[in-house]
C-alpha cells in the first residue's frame, strides 16, 4: 500500500567556533552546518531496525571532530568537503553525503589602521554559505553561495511600464530607494583553486552590478534587470562558474508625506513585509542547468 521513496537523515544547525593560531596572531571562524546523509537505512523507516545506523548525534559530534582535525586555516568549502568524505569514507551504509556550511560575518577589526592580532567585530548580515556532495562514486559537488548580503540604493532605480488594471494602485516612478537582501548560490564548471578569492570575485561582481560606478552609479528599470545584469557580471568576471541562482526580496521604503508636509524624496516608510520576491537561475550559455539549493 505504501512504498518508502526518498529517505535521509541528518542533523540540523550544528553551531562551532575554531580558532587557528599562528604565533600570536589567531584566526576566527563562526560555522553553521547542517549534514544529510542517504543511506541503506529503509529498514529503520518500515520495521524500526536501526542496525547500523549512524545517528544524528553522531553526526553532530563529527562535525567538532573534523573540525578539531582541519589542522590549518580552510575554507568552509574545504571544511564541507572533508566533513562530507569522511561520513561516506567511514560508514559503508551512507552512499552519498550533503553538508551546508554557513560562516558567520566576524572580521577582524583595526585599531588606529592596525590589524587586531586576536579581535573581531561581527560585521553586517552577510553570510557566506557552501553545499557539498559527496557520493560513494567519488563524485563530488561543491556549490558556494552568500545569503542576506543587504544592499541599498537612494536613487538611480525605478519601475515603470508594467500592466495597469482595476487591481493596480502602484504609481509608475524612475526615481526611488532599491533595497534588498542578496541571496546567491553559484555552481562552478571546474572547481577552483581557491574558493576565497573566486568568492570575492564574484561578490564583488553581484555588488558593481546593483550599484555601478562609484560616481553617478547605474540606473535599475526594475529588480529583474538589476538581477539579470549582476549576473551576467558574475558569470564574465569569474570562468570557473557556470551559473548563478540569484533571489533578491524589494525591501520596499514607501514614500511618507508627515503630517502637514509632503514627501520629498526624503522620508519613508521602512517595511520588510510583505516584500516583493524576485530570483531567476542565470547559464552561462551551454552549461548545464543550476537547481535551487
Ligand atoms: O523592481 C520591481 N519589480 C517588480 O516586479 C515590482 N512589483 C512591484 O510592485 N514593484 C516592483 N519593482
């Protein structure tokens, strides 16, 4: 009557520090990871036989102890990989391992222009997120990403043109604040040799193609374009990516006349719901197709 299709289990929001000390300077990371694991594990589901089950508090424990294992500074690709083959490596009922990596946005701060030996500030909302795969064919998959990367624009963005019907009520303007919350993933067609500065690379890019150059800037017809055209900016910039899945919310500030004034293009209304929801998947041209993480 029923028939079990897929099936995984894995542990969620496994929360780390790790500090790697090089003389007296020492480097911070703050890491969330989620692991999944498919496995052979269908008896657990239809009888209640765990035999050979590797738990998910296991797996949480792993998680320190690949961690403790990562001798030297790394990534959190690098982390997610090694993290992903030992579970695979180690437990010959897993077939293929999935691990995400999110790394808090600390940063290292400066007193009086001088790099801080040992102090950090948490900066932004930025997050710097990976997924890795890995299977018992040896195939591995690593897909890096950022998330609630928030960016602003005052001005040079608008929105005109778009069907007018008895529901409509927004007015058409060419001159408005564009705000939101950049969520990126991207898939490499080769993965690269160092995955901080293909990062930079392409935040970078995301980054010039919502705001442009640093005088006048670029203008934005709409969060699609502006989406789009970040995009592009990402895929020509950095070769080993093949294509970009990109989700941007309108974080709308609405016009506000006060009481007894009118709006100037001055004061608003901060919203963050409800929000627009814009993303689209961006191909290099021949590549293979990008799914949602
Ligand atoms: O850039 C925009 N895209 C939309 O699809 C949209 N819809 C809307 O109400 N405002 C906006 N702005």
């Amino acid at each position: 009557m029923a028939e079990l299709q897929l099936h995984q289990h894995g542990k969620s929001r496994v929360r780390l520090g790790r500090t790697w000390r090089e003389g007296s300077v020492h480097h911070f990371v703050e890491w969330m990871v989620h692991t999944m694991l498919e496995s052979d594990m269908e008896l657990a589901f239809t009888d209640g036989d765990n035999t050979g089950m590797t738990a998910t508090d296991t797996q949480k424990n792993t998680v320190y102890v690949v961690a403790k294992k990562m001798s030297k500074r790394c990534s959190i690709e690098q982390y997610g990989t090694a993290l992903a083959q030992h579970f695979v490596h180690t437990y010959p009922r897993v077939s293929k391992a999935k691990v995400w990596v999110e790394q808090a946005p600390w940063k290292r701060v400066e007193v009086g222009g001088i790099p801080h030996d040992h102090g950090y500030a948490m900066c932004g909302t930025e997050v710097r997120t990976t997924h890795v795969t890995y299977d018992r064919a040896g195939k591995l998959d690593v897909q890096c990403g950022v998330k609630d990367l928030k960016v602003l624009k005052t001005t040079q963005s608008g929105y005109e043109g778009f069907l007018k019907d008895a529901f409509t009520l927004l007015p058409e303007v060419r001159d408005r604040v564009m705000a939101t919350s950049v969520t990126a993933t991207w898939k490499y067609a080769y993965q690269p040799m160092d995955y901080d500065a293909t990062y930079a690379t392409v935040r970078g890019a995301l980054l010039d193609g919502v705001f442009g150059p640093p005088k006048g800037g670029v203008y934005s017809p709409s969060v699609q374009f502006t989406l789009y055209a970040m995009a592009q900016l990402a895929l020509e910039r950095a070769p080993q990516v093949e294509s970009v899945f990109l989700n941007m919310p309108n974080l709308h500030f609405l016009p506000c006349a006060p009481v007894g004034s009118s709006f100037d293009d001055d004061v608003y209304v901060a919203t963050s719901e409800p929000h627009g929801n814009i993303e689209a998947v961006v191909t290099r041209k021949d590549a293979k197709p990008h799914c949602r993480l």
